[in-house]
C-alpha cells in the first residue's frame, strides 16, 4: 500500500494540472467568442478586441474595474463558466476558493482567491488601446496561472528580474511550472516563466519603468498580471 501512494498522488496532481490546462484553453476560446460579439464587446461597435475593463489603471484595490474584472465579462455575458477560473492544485493548496452563486465579481482574502489565473495587462497604452487579434502575434500568451510576483491585493511580492533572470513559477503548481494559453488557442505547460523559450518572461513587463506600473512594454510583451 505504501507504494501505492506516491504513484496515486503523483497521478491526481497530473489530472489537476491537465485540468487547469483544459481551464485555460476554454478561457482563451471565451475570448475569442467574446471578441466576435457586437452586442457584448466594448464600445458595442469595434469587433476582434480581447476583453478589457481595465480602464486608466490596474485599480488593484477594486476588482470590478481592475485587470480582473477582464476576466469577469467573460462570466457576466455567458461566455465562460464561473469553475473555469479556479485552479484545482491552487484549491486543494488552499490558494484558491469557489465563487459564490451571487457573487458579482472575483473576490480575494486572507491569501485566498477566487481566480487563479492572471491575464495579460490590459493597462496603458499597449493595454486597452491595442489588443486587437488582428494586431498581436498569435503566440502571445494571453492567460496564465497566477502571477507569483504580485499578491492578490496587487502588491509587489518579488522585484523586477534583471540580468536576464526569469521571473519566479507561478504557486499554483508549487513553483515547479505553469499552465498558459496563447491568443492562437493553444494552451501548454511551461517549466520556466518564459512564454517556452520565447525569452518573454509571462510575469513581468520588458522594461523596469513598465513593470512597476504592471504595464506591457510594447504590443507583443506578455505581461499577465492579477
């Protein structure tokens, strides 16, 4: 039985993961949907833009009008069911709580979230004014598990790396990796936080300056904040 043991936990943290990744393939076809939608996407004329909410700033301390609350038109316009923004390694690591039935928004205390997932920074000038399908690379990494670098709240855990350091794994995997999906719909495991040997560290901004503000650098930078 003892060695039974290793090898069923072994297996059931193989399925949480596969189903974070199955999560984060949903969530980026949602956006897709979402973006092909006039009645939803915002302005209600421009299709093909991914959702954003984030209006002049991350807004950290409200999450209906931060960088979050992107995520959240998904489930407001039906798009992407509420299930699909909790990691199961994250929950079963006490890092992640269900959504409430009622609940009008994701929600976070006492280190414990209702998303589990960072999605790129839709702040700045290469935020909200220029994420267009038609403008980025297919390959830009969209959606990620959660951005260790920051905590929920959207303070600062880890300074910007340099001397071409990688940014830390996400804790929702025990920093041994991290599931990501790309604007072409894919979703992979990465082992390092750099977009799979891209060189675009997925958690942090090109540019220091950037970075401080949680903004991306250019079009292309794959910056997935909380």
């Amino acid at each position: 039985m003892s060695i039974l043991i290793p090898a069923v936990n072994q297996a059931r943290l193989v399925a949480m993961r596969q189903t974070c990744r199955g999560h984060l393939h949903t969530i980026i076809q949602a956006c897709h949907y979402y973006a092909q939608n006039k009645q939803v996407h915002r302005s209600g004329s421009a299709l093909g833009a991914l959702p954003s909410a984030a209006v002049t700033s991350t807004n950290w301390a409200d999450i209906e009008t931060g960088n979050p609350a992107s995520l959240w038109l998904l489930i407001q316009h039906g798009f992407a069911a509420r299930e699909l923004f909790l990691c199961p390694e994250a929950e079963a690591r006490a890092r992640a709580d269900s959504l409430d039935d009622d609940a009008t928004s994701f929600t976070y205390s006492n280190n414990i979230s209702t998303l589990s997932y960072s999605y790129i920074s839709m702040v700045g000038e290469f935020g909200q004014k220029t994420s267009y399908f038609e403008e980025i690379t297919t390959s830009l990494v969209i959606v990620a598990d959660d951005n260790p670098r920051f905590d929920f709240d959207g303070a600062m855990l880890s300074p910007f790396p340099t001397d071409d350091a990688i940014s830390p794994n996400s804790l929702n995997h025990n920093e041994q990796g991290q599931n990501a999906a790309r604007l072409d719909g894919s979703a992979t495991w990465l082992d390092e936080a750099n977009a799979a040997g891209e060189g675009d560290d997925i958690y942090a901004a090109d540019r220091a300056a950037d970075d401080s503000k949680k903004e991306r650098s250019d079009i292309d930078d794959a910056f997935c904040v909380p």
